[in-house]
C-alpha cells in the first residue's frame, strides 16, 4: 500500500487532490477469475499473472471502438514501487492503429495512465516530449505573413515521428498542429526529472521523479481517452455547471461516474493491433539490472556511430522510407529504441545528457563535436584499462 506521508509530499508536487482515506476497489479487485471487469461500455481487463517489473516487455491485443467494435479496450498492469528505483514505462514496439494494423499511417496514437492505489491519478502521457534543454529536431519553417510558433507553455515540445521532418506543420494558414508526432507513449518516474513547463500543470507532460513506495496501477490505451482526475481532460464547465468530463461519463456509463471516480476513465479511441510495454530501468542499456559507467559507455558508442548521419540510424530507413528505430527488445544486438532515450529517432548527445538526468550518473556535456571525440576517448581508455565488455543480457 501507499506511504501516506510521502505520497502527500509527492501529490503536493504533481498538484493531485489530498487523500480521503475512502475504500476504493483496484482493477485488480475488480476483475474476475479470467481478467475481465465489468464494464458496458470498455472492454476493460486487468493483467492477472501478477505485478509487472523492471525489465519486462509484455504484449497483448488492443481493440478500438468503430470498425465493427462498439467498445474500445483498457488492460491494467500492476507495478509495485520500493521507493527507490526509478521506471520508464513506453510503448514502443507496438503495431496498432486506425482500424486494425497500421504502424505509421493512421496511428498507432497510445495513451499511458498511472493511478495509485487509492485511485487518484499519478500521470498521464499521450506522447514523448521533447527536454527542456533542447533536441536534435527539424524546426518547421515559418514563412512571411504565417503565424509564429507558439511559445512555452504551449510550445511545439511533442517529439517526431519521422526525425527527418518537423514534428508540427501549418494547417489553414492560421493554426500550428502535429503533423508528424511521436504518438507512442513514454512515462518516466526517475531521479531528476524535467518540470512540466506549465506551471498549472495542464501541459501533457512525460517526465516525474520516482514513486514512493506502494502499489499502483497502469491503464494501457490508445488516444482519445479521458482520465479522472486529469485536468486536461476535465474539460470546460457547461452553463448548468457540469463538467464536459460529467457530461460524457453519462452518456458512456460503465464504471465512471464523474471526474472524481477513483480508476476512471472513458475512451472512444479508434485503435485496433497489438500493444507493446516496455517496462525499463532508467539508463540500463547493457539490459542486466545495473545502472553504472559501463551503460554510459555503450551509449556513448551507438552516439559515435550513428554521429556520420546526424544522430539517425541507417537501420531506421526501408528503401529510403523511415520505419522507425529497430524496436525487438529480445534481440538486443539489432535493437536501438533503448538508446533513443529522448524518443526522437535520432541517438546523440541529448540521449546523453538525458542519461545524466535519469540516473544521476555524472555525464560530458559536449558542445562541439571536438569535446565529443575527447569524451569518447577518454571513456575508450578507461574501458580498456578496467576491461569492461559485457554482452547484454537476453531477456
């Protein structure tokens, strides 16, 4: 269960309402032998082998509403914190979209939600975005008599799909929109996170620092769902005082009652395929459970390879055509998406400077490609000279 003390400091700093101390059933309470909860209008499920961890990549079916499906899909995972080990949890690898199937076209576009045990959303992420202190993107141009780009909070921070190609283009002439997002999603609980940059927390935001100890709970989904408690999908305040979260929530029934009900959530997400979750310990790339030097070396490695094509692998393109970064975590010899640690497609010293923030692991901030080739050699040696080498581990 939850530490009632920290998680206040902790809901204190992500803005949620205090705890009630009300009895709320888990998706885990509330399943049935085979998984299945109850609800008319989701096919909701929770993920019955036991608690997830570090380490693990699961798959399974997501179903969307339309398509000859009257009902979108929800699965619940487990996670239990100790405190003290941060997580990032993703969606990478995943092969769903609009309709069935579909990796890049029409989708896939995943939502991640973590509640804690009492049912009070923790995070919420819809997508990657991109660091604070900057990325490797291709900025969009902006021409004479177009609108400028919007500003912090609502900046252009969503990552990109394609890293050849801006993340947002100018729809009508008047209005900034994603045109080429990352619509998988990332949620990291880690040592020394990146505040949201809207101060009233309302920015969809990917980054939080790491869970006190207790159990909690994940939905996994595809977008548009909406999250009880989130303020985002809180929406306006009709005339009669109702919230556009209360007025759905009555047209969908099932579980969610109104924007207050622990675990609640509705969704009419159009998205059909397989999901897949990653569920990762921050900076271990060797994949053997340890976060140390010899990870930051690796890293350091796959920068200095793919430095010839500006940070994006050549493995990453079919025919000339971008197909994303090679994403089977159980071939970890060809796979890269774990060392895209800013999720842009593009492995460079943002993924490092990033490794830094996630671990607490002291890391170079290279600013020219000189100090990066210093860096380089200075780890090489160091390497050779503690005899560092070993393979990564097969889960």
């Amino acid at each position: 269960m939850i530490n009632r003390n920290r998680w206040i400091q902790f809901a204190a700093v992500l803005g949620l309402a205090p705890i009630t101390g009300a009895a709320v059933q888990t998706p885990e309470q509330l399943a049935n032998a085979q998984g299945l909860i109850t609800n008319s209008h989701l096919f909701e499920y929770y993920y019955k082998p036991g608690a997830i961890t570090v380490g693990q990549t699961l798959d399974g079916d997501i179903v969307g509403a339309g398509g000859g499906s009257p009902k979108a899909s929800v699965t619940w995972f487990k996670y239990v914190a100790d405190g003290q080990t941060g997580v990032v949890f993703d969606l990478f690898g995943s092969n769903f979209g609009f309709g069935g199937g579909g990796v890049l076209s029409g989708g896939p576009d995943g939502e991640l939600a973590l509640y804690n045990s009492l049912g009070q959303l923790v995070a919420t992420s819809e997508s990657p975005r991109t660091p604070l202190a900057g990325d490797s993107n291709v900025q969009p141009t902006v021409l004479d008599g177009q609108p400028p780009l919007p500003t912090a909070p609502n900046n252009l921070y969503r990552q990109p799909k394609d890293p050849t190609l801006p993340a947002y283009r100018l729809i009508g002439g008047t209005t900034w929109a994603v045109g080429n997002g990352q619509g998988l999603s990332q949620l990291a609980f880690v040592k020394n996170p990146e505040a949201n940059p809207d101060p009233a927390g309302l920015a969809d935001w990917d980054e939080y620092g790491i869970l006190p100890a207790g159990e909690y709970f994940l939905a996994v989904t595809g977008w548009q769902t909406r999250f009880a408690g989130n303020e985002r999908d809180r929406g306006t305040v009709d005339g009669d005082g109702i919230s556009k979260f209360d007025v759905d929530a009555a047209s969908y029934g099932g579980r969610t009652a109104s924007f207050e009900t622990p675990f609640g959530l509705l969704s009419i997400h159009p998205h059909s395929g397989t999901y897949t979750l990653n569920v990762r310990l921050p900076g271990d790339l060797d994949l053997n459970g340890v976060v140390d030097e010899h990870d930051l070396q690796l890293l350091q490695a796959k920068i200095d390879e793919f430095a010839p094509y500006d940070g994006i692998p050549p493995e990453a393109f079919d025919n000339g055509a971008w197909v994303g970064l090679p994403s089977n975590i159980f071939d970890p010899s060809t796979e890269l998406q774990r060392f895209d640690l800013t999720a842009n497609g593009r492995i460079d010293h943002n993924d490092l400077l990033q490794f830094g923030r996630w671990t607490g692991i002291s890391v170079p901030e290279p600013t020219t490609l000189g100090s990066i080739a210093m860096a380089t050699a200075v780890l090489l040696r160091r390497r050779r000279r503690e005899g560092i080498g070993r393979e990564p581990t097969h889960r």
